[in-house]
C-alpha cells in the first residue's frame, strides 16, 4: 500500500491513496491552519470505525441478518502529553434490522476485533478499546 500527502496551501496537506480518491487535512488557526479538512487523528479513528464496521456488517451478511441500516459511534481519549496517542476508545455500533440476533452481532463484533481488523489491532497497543451495541427492531 501507498499513499502520498502533499502540501496545498498554509497547513492544508491533501492524502492521496491510489489514483482516485484523496481526502484534506488540516489544522486549526493556533498551529497555522484555518479548519478547512480533518485532523490527521480524527482520520486513524475514522479509519478504525470503517475497519470494524466493514467486518461486521460482512459477516452478519454472511450470517444471513436482515440489517436495514448500520453505524459505528467511535469517542476516543488523548493523552495529556505529546504524542497525544489515543488511550481509551469507545466504539459503539448500532444495528438497526428485522430479527438480528444478539449472538450473531457479538461473534462479528468479536471475529473483527481479535482477527480481521488491522487497524483494530494497531491501535489496542496503546489504547483501551470498548465496544458496545446496540440492536433496534424495525417492522
């Protein structure tokens, strides 16, 4: 894999991975920046959330769970000191569907924390990460 970041313009970088697709970045107007893209951070915990829920939703498809809509709520913790690693996680994911079943959603949950998700993997060195769920019935 990858990727390259160039300078656009006072602190604004743009990340380009592959050929296609590319996403800004920036800082606030205290280091430079005037808050015009994302904070590198805010991306690796974007990026943790998209990992696990990627592998969830695959394997409750595989499970064969009818889920209609889906989302990962993520809420980290920074240290006080530089490098503000991240130190306690907090992701939840909400399943909204016809008759998923708890057992299927805590195996995917777990499948992607111990095994599919590198990012996952990465970040639980340093940080504590907690994963709640939530199912909701629709008719």
């Amino acid at each position: 894999m990858k990727a390259t970041v160039a300078l656009d313009q006072g602190m604004a970088f743009y990340g380009i991975a592959g050929k296609d697709f590319s996403v800004r970045m920036d800082s606030g107007p205290a280091v430079g920046g005037d808050n015009s893209g994302l904070r590198p951070m805010q991306l690796v915990l974007i990026g943790l959330g998209g990992c696990t829920a990627m592998d969830v939703l695959s394997i409750l498809r595989k499970k064969r769970q009818e889920v209609t809509s889906f989302e990962v709520l993520l809420d980290a913790q920074q240290a006080d000191e530089h490098p503000r690693v991240f130190t306690h996680i907090d992701v939840k994911y909400v399943i909204r569907g016809k008759g998923v079943r708890a057992e299927a959603v805590e195996r995917a949950i777990e499948l992607s924390e111990t095994k599919y998700c590198p990012a996952q993997a990465m970040l639980a060195k340093s940080a504590v990460i907690e994963h709640t769920y939530e199912i909701i019935e629709e008719d």
